[in-house]
C-alpha cells in the first residue's frame, strides 16, 4: 500500500515522498488525527540547525508529538478504530540501566527518520500506547508531556537532599509542564517558577510562586531546579540558578540549545551541585503521561497551554501553521486532515 | 451500509513485455491491484470491498489476492461487465445479493490503477456521498483545455478556473445510482463515459471532492514508469 509522507526537503519548502507500507510486516498502522509543533520541529523548519546537519537530516518528515486512530492492527493488542499515542523514540539494542532514549543506536522520529507527517504510520505495537477516552488535541502533547515525567523520575534518582523548594526556569510550556508534573509526583514540594513574561506566569496558577528572573527577591533560594528555557535563556538561567541553588542541590538541564553554554564550574564545584542532563523520554513515560491525562484537572490544565490548532488540508496549511507557531506563545497543534 | 467497488474489468493492453492487464503489473514488489486494495481496507467504515474483475482474469486476482493479503472476509471478487457500468452494475448485484440495498447504503467506486489514492480522500468521498448522494473526485485543471468539434481548429478554449479533471473515487447513494441509469434512454446511455454521467444527466448534483494531483490512473507506459520512479525517491 502507498502512503504519502510529507517531508522537509529544505528550510520553508516541503514535499510529498511516496513509500510503500508493507502490510505483513506485524506492525500496526496508524492515521495520524492531532499533531503539536515542537521548537525542535520550528528550528529545522525554518533552517536555524546548523547548515551541515540540515543537509545530513533533510529530506524528512517532522513532527514527534503526535496521536492517531488505528486502521490496522495484526493482532489483538490494539482493535481498529483505538484512538493511539505514537512513541517517537525506537530503541536501539537494551543496555541493562541504560534509558532507551539515550542508548547510540536508538533512532528518533524527527531527528534520525521520518516524523509522523504522514498519511499513515506503520509502527511495532510496543511503539504505541492507548488514549481512548482522552480529549485527542490534547492527546497529540502526550509526548511533550513525557518530557517532564522522565526528568523526575531521573530526578527522583539524582537528588540527594530532600525535595523541598524546587526552582523551574522557564515560562514556556515545558516550564508549564514541568512545574505540572512535579506538582503531581512530589504535591509536598514549594514548586517556584522564574521567567521573563508576566502573563505567561501567570498561568501558572497552580505553584505555589511565581517571579520575574530580573525581579528575584533578596536572599530567593531553592533546592533543586528544572531549567525549561532553552536557546540563548539557557546560559542567564544556569547562571541564576548557580547563584540561587543550595548546596548539593541538583540542577536538571531540560532546555536545547544550538550554542554551547559557559557554566561557572567552579561554583557547581564549590557547592557540590549535580548537573542531569535529560532528554526525550521513554515507553514508561509515555504510559505514566497517559494515566496523569485521565484526571480531568490534570488534563484541563494541558489544555490551557494550547495556544491554538489549525485545520491541515494542504501543504501551503503546513507553512501557515509554522508560521503562526511562531508567534503563539504556547503550543500549536495541529488538526491532520491530509 | 458502505461499500467499496474497485473497478478492474479492462482487458490486457501492452505495457510491457507480456499482455497483462495493467491493474496487475508490479509496483514496488505488489501488484498495482493489491496496492489500491490495501489502501480501501484501511477505511473501516467499509462493509465490503468489491473487485469487479475481468471474467478470465478473476481467479488469478483471486490468487493475488490469496498471496498478498490472505483471507480477508471483507472482500469479494466478482465478474466484471462489458464496459465499466456493466462492472459496476455487476457489483451492485452482488451487494444486492448479500445485504439487499438500503436507502442510505453508498457505494465508492474506484478504479484499480490509481494506487495512490489516499485515505483522506477516501473519507472525503464517503462523506459527501452521505450528505450529497453523489460525488467526484476532482483536482482543478492546469493545462489549458482547447475544445476542437472538428480536430482541426480550436471550436472554444473554455475559462480554465472552472475546468477540473476527473479522477475517482466517484461514490453514491446506490439507490439513486440504479434509479437515475435505470431512467435514462438508450441513446443517453450510449454517451455515458462515466458514472457521475448518469447523475448530470438526470440534473441530480454531484458534488466534488479534491483529489490529488498524484492520484493518477497508470494507463500507459509512461504512467507506469512514473509510478516507479516515484516509490524510489528516498
């Protein structure tokens, strides 16, 4: 069976790759029905990879957050019609204790093979997760949820005091999320949220304080903290937090950044601190993901951060929504109807 | 109910080295026919999938089809007809013959060589077919269209923006497909190039559905080169 890929061939300009799918292959095939933009999707879409990756990655399809409707399934692990969370990550061979999102060989969706902008999506039943039941825009985010979810559970792992205050820098949505999830996995937590942009704090109407970064009381200290800023707010952030952070605290570094970031080494020495890198996410995250968005609380604050979805019936409707992610403060998800 | 009906009741033209009907060349390592199956079985909103096939071509489809898919209690092989309406008509038979034909039961019909038809599309045709009773699957057209009564100078160039060419699926209630052809005099019947045909010349709507450029029929050679070239493209 052919099936349409709607893949970046170079910055701002997409194209239609045909592919046969293999229907007695054991996979599962999915309809994609509600995608999100993440910033990794933006960055190459609009070329700000470095121009030497560009050319290793393109031609390929974006997109990694993503949830669909089974079409086809080979056995009874999914029924026809079950609405699906597709994982983006494929593990490569299983090292004992290590992620499968951080072993060598694993291949990522959107990064190292086609993303899920595709007319259909044949993937192990393993790669799938059920989200019957969950509101399906909000579903498409699942994966942008995981993120938080799998930077606790390292977290949880790392600490080495108690919990206490946790600092997250960041007002984007994945601070959003972050400050969501932990709020869930440690509801003992003092959960602080440092950003730059007053409206977007105060969405964030569940921590228990908010502030501006330039706007730091005297003597502001946290435990731990979750850096969700990313790009050039990744170096201001680790240096506040580094000026801010306790003594053994435990700094989770969650933001990208295409530039390397100069660290003050010699206060993470100085004050003992821990420095955990995290990165994507794994089948366990995915299904803890989908299980904290069957609380309807839970899952109508996710929703919150939808800034807005658009209707998908070409490829000119693609350039249109990158162009208004862009803008939009928080996520834009997408309505896959070609 | 919903049914779709995939019309392959041409005989062998000469596409290759053998005389073999073009639905069956191999495309990517499948028959073309296999393709367009695949993709109709992965609308669960079908109750069946017709095949009207060529009478002295239906066993070796249904071997394919045994090959390639397996058993698959969906889909039907029968004979096909004279020309393409006889096929269609000898699908309606057999759902006549299963079911019986309720008032909003719908039939899409597609042809076998188009194996890049796509789900949206297939979707879109069920859709409209439900709401409209009758649709065709569109793409606008790009080349200018000249109009020539004698094949030797231009009779008309109509305005192009209101031009489309045709391509399917072409779906339908059913009952208003038999109605409207069982309607028509011989002479009118003697012009029918396709179905929708039947519903415009009874002044019944026939509402359209954008296609795809790409979801074009391989009738020739060249089609079916291009077919090739574009499951290669990496």
């Amino acid at each position: 069976m052919i099936s349409y890929i709607y893949q970046l061939i170079k910055p701002k300009v997409i194209s239609v790759k045909y592919k046969n799918i293999d229907v007695n292959n054991g996979k599962v095939i999915v309809r994609p029905e509600y995608m999100s933009i993440c910033h990794a999707d933006g960055r190459y879409y609009f070329g700000l990879r470095d121009a030497a990756i560009l050319r290793k990655k393109l031609p390929m399809a974006l997109i990694h957050e993503c949830m669909g409707r089974v079409v086809y399934s080979p056995d009874d692990r999914f029924k026809v019609g079950e609405k699906v969370v597709m994982i983006p990550n494929a593990p490569g061979e299983e090292v004992s204790g290590e992620y499968e999102n951080y072993r060598l060989d694993s291949v990522f969706s959107s990064s190292g093979a086609d993303g899920f902008m595709r007319e259909l999506v044949d993937l192990p039943a393993e790669r799938l997760v059920s989200c019957d039941g969950i509101k399906p825009q909000v579903a498409a985010m699942t994966e942008f949820v995981t993120i938080p979810f799998h930077a606790a559970d390292r977290f949880e792992r790392a600490v080495q005091t108690g919990v206490g205050k946790i600092g997250i820098w960041g007002d984007g949505g994945l601070g959003y999320l972050t400050a969501l999830v932990l709020k869930h996995k440690f509801p003992k937590a003092k959960i602080c949220v440092i950003g730059m942009d007053e409206t977007k704090l105060n969405m964030f109407s569940f921590v228990n304080e908010t502030y501006l970064a330039d706007k730091l009381p005297e003597g502001f200290r946290v435990d731990h903290a979750f850096e969700c800023c990313g790009g050039n707010g990744s170096y201001y952030a680790i240096k506040q937090v580094i000026d801010t952070i306790n003594p053994q605290g435990t700094l989770m570094l969650m933001g990208v950044t295409e530039d390397e970031v100069p660290i003050a080494t010699r206060m993470v020495l100085e004050r003992g601190l821990t420095l955990v890198g995290c990165s994507r996410s794994g089948r366990v995250d995915f299904e803890n993901a989908v299980e904290f968005l069957r609380d309807k609380k839970a899952l109508n604050r996710v929703e919150r951060i939808i800034s807005e979805t658009v209707e998908i019936n070409s490829i000119e409707d693609i350039y249109t929504s990158f162009e208004k992610d862009l803008v939009n403060p928080f996520k834009t998800v997408l309505k896959w109807n070609i | 109910m919903i049914y779709a009906a995939i019309l392959a009741g041409g005989k062998g033209s000469r596409m290759g080295s053998t005389d073999v009907p073009k639905q069956f060349l191999e495309l990517d390592g499948k028959p073309i026919i296999i393709h367009t199956i695949e993709k109709m079985l992965m609308c669960d909103r079908f109750e069946k999938v017709i095949i009207g096939i060529n009478p002295d071509w239906k066993s070796y489809c249904e071997d394919l089809i045994s090959k390639h898919i397996g058993d698959n209690d969906k889909i039907i092989v029968c004979a096909g007809g004279a020309d393409r309406n006889g096929t269609l008509t000898n699908v309606i038979d057999v759902i006549d013959g299963i079911n019986g034909i309720g008032d909003d039961d719908i039939i899409v019909t597609h042809d076998a060589v188009r194996p890049f038809v796509t789900k949206r599309i297939i979707e879109d045709n069920i859709d409209a077919a439900l709401k409209y009773g009758a649709c065709d699957t569109v793409v606008p057209a790009t080349d200018t269209i000249v109009r020539s009564d004698d094949g030797e100078i231009i009779s008309i160039i109509p305005e192009r923006s209101r031009l489309y060419q045709g391509q399917t699926p072409q779906s339908f209630n059913i009952k208003l497909l038999t109605s409207s052809f069982d309607a028509l005099t011989d002479e009118e019947k003697a012009t029918l190039t396709d179905a929708c045909k039947i519903l415009v010349l009874k002044n019944h709507p026939v509402h359209l559905v954008n296609g795809e450029v790409l979801n074009f029929k391989i009738t020739t050679i060249s089609d079916y080169q291009l077919a090739k070239a574009m499951l290669v493209i990496k």
